[in-house]
C-alpha cells in the first residue's frame, strides 16, 4: 500500500472513529439526559429517578468511559499504520 492511499486510509478511521465517539456522546448526553429522561423516570437508581441521574451523574461516567475507549482505540489505530510514537 501506497503511503498516499495508507494516509488517506488512517485519516478515514479516525474520523469513523471521532465520529462514532461523538453519537455515543450525543446519545447519552442529550439522549438520556433530556429526550428519554421521562421515560427512564421511571427506573430509580439510589433513590433518585434514572432519568435524573443520567443528567447529573451518568453522562460523567459515560464521557470518563469514552475518553479510555478513544486513547486505547486511537493507540491500536496509530499501531496498525506505524505512526505511533514509542
């Protein structure tokens, strides 16, 4: 493979991958947050409705969790074309 066509290769997964990164972060931040909290009102975690916890408490877990699962998949991307830094 070219280095062109392995650049323009890289360049299109890792936009796949902030992609995909930024629906999972829509979707549980606005998702969970706001357009499903009446129905996941309904669920109690802790005493607390599960729809107002996503809003307080969750979507940080949810953003602590995607940021691992982009530096460990960025890592394994960077590996696969030879451009990460030893």
């Amino acid at each position: 493979m070219s280095t062109e066509n392995s650049s323009v290769a890289y360049w299109k997964e890792t936009i796949a991958l902030v992609r995909n990164m930024l629906i999972i972060w829509f979707v549980v931040s606005y998702g969970c947050g706001i357009l499903f909290a009446p129905a996941l009102n309904s669920i109690h975690l802790g005493g607390y409705p599960l729809g107002f916890w996503f809003a307080q408490q969750g979507s940080i877990y949810a953003f602590i969790a995607l940021i691992f699962y982009y530096a460990r998949a960025m890592g394994k991307l960077d590996e696969k074309y030879d451009v990460h830094e030893d």
